[in-house]
C-alpha cells in the first residue's frame, strides 16, 4: 500500500500542487503558534513539552483516523487517507517553480532576474553574487528541499507505515522540519520571539529526526551518480563537520554530479556551478525518485508472495 499511495500523491501533487498559504499549511502555523505561545516559558522541559504537543500530537491524531478507517470502512479508505496525507506533506512543486524560474533567467542570460527570483525565494540579500555563486545557491537549496519535501518525506512514511502506523511519519517529519525552521529563523516584530530553550529542543529533536534519512538520501544520489566521488565527498565531509546533516546530502550530491557545493567547496574538488549542472541536479533528484519507486514496489511484491 505504501507504494501505490506514494505514487498516486506524487501524481496528483504534481497535477494539482498546493499553493503557497494553504489552508492545511496555515493551520500547521497557527497551531505551532498557539502552542508556543501557551507552553513556551524558556524552561528546558517545557520546551520539549511544545516541542512534543507541536509535533507528536497531529501525529498521533493521524495514526488514529487510519486505523478508526482500516476497521470501519477497510484498508481502501486508509489507503485514501494515506494519499490525503502525503498529498498535504511531499512538495516538489512547492519549490520547483523557483528552481525552474531561476533557471529559465540564467539560460536567457538575466542574471538580475536570476538574482530577484534568488532573493525571494532565500529570503537573503543576493544583489553581489556572481553567476557562479548564484547557481550554487539554487542547486543547494534545491537539493535540501527535495530531500526534506520528498525523500526524508519518503524514509519516515515508510518505515512508520511498515510499522502499522499509517502516514503519521510523514506528518512527524514535516512538522518536524516546519518547527526547526520557524525557530531559526529571525524573530519578527509581530511575533513573539522563542526561548533559546525552545530553540535547542527543536535542533536537538530535528537532528536525531533526521540523521537516518539525511543518510539515505545521500546513499541514494550515490547510487544514482557517481558512486566513488559521492562516498568520497560524504567522507571527507563527515570527518572534518560531523553531525551535519545538510551537509551530509550537499557533500553527496557535489560528489555525484562533480560540483563545489556545500561547505567543502574551498577543498577544490569537483567544478565552478554552471547552468548545466543545472540539468544534472534536476536527473540526480528524479533518478532517485524513480529508484524509490522501484525499492517500494519490490517490497510491496515481496509482501504479497510472502
């Protein structure tokens, strides 16, 4: 089941995305908000108790309309509900129109254009990078948010899902991940700032989140690129900026397509970012997903002859 609901949410977000401001996204902001507001005192349990509220609770509600859907009306309409909820957490199209933008801007050669569509997008001050620069920060920024979209989406879904707990990892994750970038980014005159305990727990809580899958998605662009120098760029990075994660798949992904990316790029491995590695970040991401799809459905196979 879990093959079939990943494919057919991949298909309808890729028909219908979710817009930007959302209805299901608004109410992830409101809901972390309120709960930050209420249990946020800058005391170190309180701080994990919102962190837990925020996160495992919509979780937990999640798993309970699955299996209250496998018992009453069968495993079709928890198969339904799984896409529902993959649907609201896989994004591909929530960040590719910028990817596709920038890229378009550059081939024509706006590099001003390129930089505004930048600057949105990262939400920084981009007016002084060259063109180089430029496209580096679109394939890193593209590349970690296809891992935390789609493939660490993919790694909590399924291993929950081969657990019995029906989509509630896909929820755990990307509230996960929502909550960490909330709590680092710079604090607004509207809103409330958080504690520094707050802050630690959602880094310290998104870092174990992440480790396995971080891992699996750099496992997966060196299978699909060149082997040898991903697995070499992932080992120099590991050894010189341990408990990285982002780090981990960049390192990864500057191995397979032979590129400077990441902190690593002083080292003088791989080639200056051009437009074309472009193309070959855009073969890396859908390589893996393509391979995903085929692990998934050979598992699925070898769950029905088994």
């Amino acid at each position: 089941m879990s093959f079939l609901s990943i494919l057919f949410a991949l298909l309808l977000e890729q028909a219908r995305p979710l817009k930007q401001g959302n209805p299901i996204h608004l109410s992830v902001r409101v809901w972390l908000r309120w709960v930050v507001r209420n249990l946020d005192t800058s005391k170190h349990h309180h701080a994990w108790l919102a962190w837990t509220v925020t996160v495992v609770v919509p979780a937990v509600l999640v798993f309970g309309v699955h299996w209250l859907l496998v018992w009453s009306l069968g495993w079709i309409a928890a198969a339904v509900w799984s896409i529902a909820i993959l649907y609201a957490t896989l994004g591909f199209r929530q960040f590719s129109h910028h990817f596709t933008e920038i890229r378009d801007a550059l081939v024509a050669g706006d590099e001003d254009l390129a930089r505004q569509k930048l600057a949105v997008w990262m939400r920084m001050d981009v007016s002084a990078l060259p063109r180089s620069e430029i496209v580096r920060h679109v394939i890193e920024h593209s590349v970690l948010s296809a891992h935390h979209h789609v493939f660490g989406v993919f790694a909590w879904y399924s291993l929950l899902a081969a657990m019995g707990l029906g989509p509630s990892g896909a929820v755990l994750y990307r509230i996960g991940e929502y909550f960490v970038q909330y709590a680092n980014r710079p604090p607004r005159p509207s809103s409330s700032p958080l504690s520094p305990a707050l802050r630690a727990a959602a880094s310290s809580a998104w870092y174990a989140m992440d480790w396995v899958p971080a891992r699996i998605t750099a496992l997966g662009f060196a299978f699909v690129g060149s082997f040898e120098d991903a697995v070499d760029s992932w080992r120099q990075h590991e050894a010189q900026f341990p408990g990285d994660n982002d780090g981990v798949v960049l390192a990864a992904t500057a191995g397979a397509v032979n590129v400077k990316l990441g902190a690593l790029e002083s080292l003088g491995n791989g080639q200056t970012p051009q437009p074309v590695h472009l193309r070959a970040v855009v073969g890396l991401v859908w390589r893996t997903v393509v391979m995903w799809m085929v692990f998934l459905a050979l598992l699925s196979l070898a769950r029905l002859l088994g």
